[in-house]
C-alpha cells in the first residue's frame, strides 16, 4: 500500500485568499477566542485534568468532537468535529485563557469553496501543517498559515490529499484516527483503523509526505485514538456512551488495558512531549470533555 500526494490546490487557495483580504493565519483566531472553555471534573478511574465546551456545544446533537492534537511545543489544543448533515471544522483552544474557537474547515475551488466533507476522525500537527482523517479516502491536509477571515467566520482550507493507492485484491485501510510521532526518526505518522470483531483493525506508520505504508495488525476492538511515544504504543478504546473508555498499552501482542482509565465515549489520542500527557476527547452530548492523564500512569504494574 501506497500513500500518494496529489495536486496541491496552490491557485485554488490563493484565491480564496484574495477574496477574503488575504490571509490572517491562526495569530488571528488565537487573538479572537469567541468561547468559554471550562474546568471541570471528568467520570473516569485515573488522576486526570479536563475542561468541557460551553453549553451550547457541550448538548449539540449535529456535531460530534473527534480527533485531537497538541499544537508543538504544547501551546494549544486542536480538536475537530463532524456534522451530521456533512461538513467538518476545527476547534482552536487555549487552556490558559480557557477560550476557543471553530474554524470551518473547506475545499477550496476557483470561485469559492466547499465543505470539507469528511468524519475527521483523527487530527495530526506538525509544524504549521495539520493532517485530518478521511476514512476511505486517506487524509486530508492544510496550513495554519492559510486561514481566512469570511463573513464573521474563519475559514481553513485543505492545501492537498494523501490519497491511498493499493494493489488489487488488497483490503483498504479505513483511516479512522492518526497521530503524529515526533519521537521517531524521522518524524511519522501512525493511522489507526476503527474496527469490531470480526472486521480487520490495522495500524500504519507513513512519511509525513505520503509514500509506502508500513501495516501491523494490532489487537484493540473498537480502538478510536493512538499515539505512540519511543515505539510504545497507548490507544483508546470506546464501550458504548454510557460506560468508561479504555487505554490500552503496550504493542501488538502485548496489550495490557486499563478499564475506566477514561470517560465514556473518548476518540482521537494525543502527545505533549513538554508535559508527558496524553490527551482525548469525547464524543457523546452532555458528555463531552477534553481530557489530559499522566502517561506514565500506563507503564505500571
């Protein structure tokens, strides 16, 4: 398997650019945080810190909180969420203002633009650039650099696809959740595949600019999120809206879980190599929260 980059939309976003009076970049959505963020308590069996949304998004049954990512250096936080009805955007939060604020995420074309219409399942960033899962249709990628200011609202648009290519007869990977591992050589990718039972649930590492897929199998029903620090690995697992996630950790083959370890319903993991936190975020109304834990507290026993 084979990821490929195709066509970079360079006009196409230089364009939107010059409709909108140019680029303001995430300085300016980061100086205009629209949000309260809050600090609260989270349901979960581990030493942890969390915040929620404010109400309004906290309840809102149209879009859903999925990946996550910590922007380098652990600065700010980076969540997305699809709707229901199509479309996807990216939540910008600082935790020391505990403010955020969305931004649109969208195709953009020669004389306007599109929705991004993918599950956003998973969220990468490196250096300005931040990778997005698409499910079958591999990952999404833009540039911070690239945001726009339209009509009241920010918009992002996607600069080019790592597109999967495969031989025939090959099982497609399902580019469910992704992180990306700066403490490789170089840095990579790790993409995770959502999957029950009896469906196939594989892990892939890819060069941050698309290339050959490495797979491993790896052992975690309904995995929803992966980081993987010095070839570790800790991945979140979900069992339903109303009973506590899992991390599990470890590797293929040698998992060990850690019941409860977080809230019903979590999704896409992230690394802070500044603190040596994991993160996560949940999905499910009146149940949402962004969630840090040691991740030592996972190398025990």
């Amino acid at each position: 398997m084979h990821l490929a980059r195709t066509p970079e939309l360079t006009a196409e976003v230089d364009a939107l650019a010059a409709r909108h009076g140019g680029r303001v970049g995430l300085g300016a959505v980061l100086t205009d945080l629209d949000r309260r963020l809050w600090r609260t308590w989270a349901p979960c069996r581990t030493r942890h810190r969390a915040w929620t949304w404010d109400r309004a998004d906290r309840r809102d049954p149209g879009w859903w909180p999925q990946g996550i990512a910590i922007q380098p250096g652990g600065a700010h936080v980076a969540a997305t969420w699809y709707a229901s009805g199509g479309g996807a955007r990216l939540s910008v939060l600082s935790l020391t203002e505990r403010r955020y604020r969305h931004v649109t995420l969208v195709v953009p074309t020669a004389t306007g633009h599109e929705p991004l219409r993918v599950h956003a399942g998973g969220l990468g960033w490196h250096g300005s650039r931040l990778y997005v899962a698409a499910t079958r249709a591999g990952l999404w990628v833009c540039d911070t650099d690239d945001i726009v200011r339209a009509d009241g609202e920010y918009l992002l648009p996607v600069r080019f696809r790592l597109s999967p290519e495969a031989e025939e007869g090959f099982e497609p990977l399902r580019f469910s959740f992704l992180t990306v591992d700066d403490t490789s050589d170089p840095p990579s990718l790790v993409v995770g595949e959502y999957g029950g039972r009896r469906q196939t649930r594989r892990l892939a590492e890819v060069p941050l600019d698309g290339g050959p897929v490495t797979l491993t199998d790896h052992d975690v029903v309904r995995a929803q999120g992966v980081a993987r620090i010095r070839g570790r690995l800790y991945v979140t697992a979900s069992h339903g809206p109303w009973a506590l996630g899992s991390v599990w950790s470890g590797g293929p083959g040698g998992f060990r879980e850690h019941r409860g370890a977080v809230p019903m319903g979590p999704e896409d993991v992230a690394y802070d190599a500044s603190t040596d936190r994991l993160w996560t975020v949940t999905e499910h109304p009146r149940r949402r929260w962004i969630v840090s834990v040691r991740r030592s507290s996972f190398d025990r026993g």
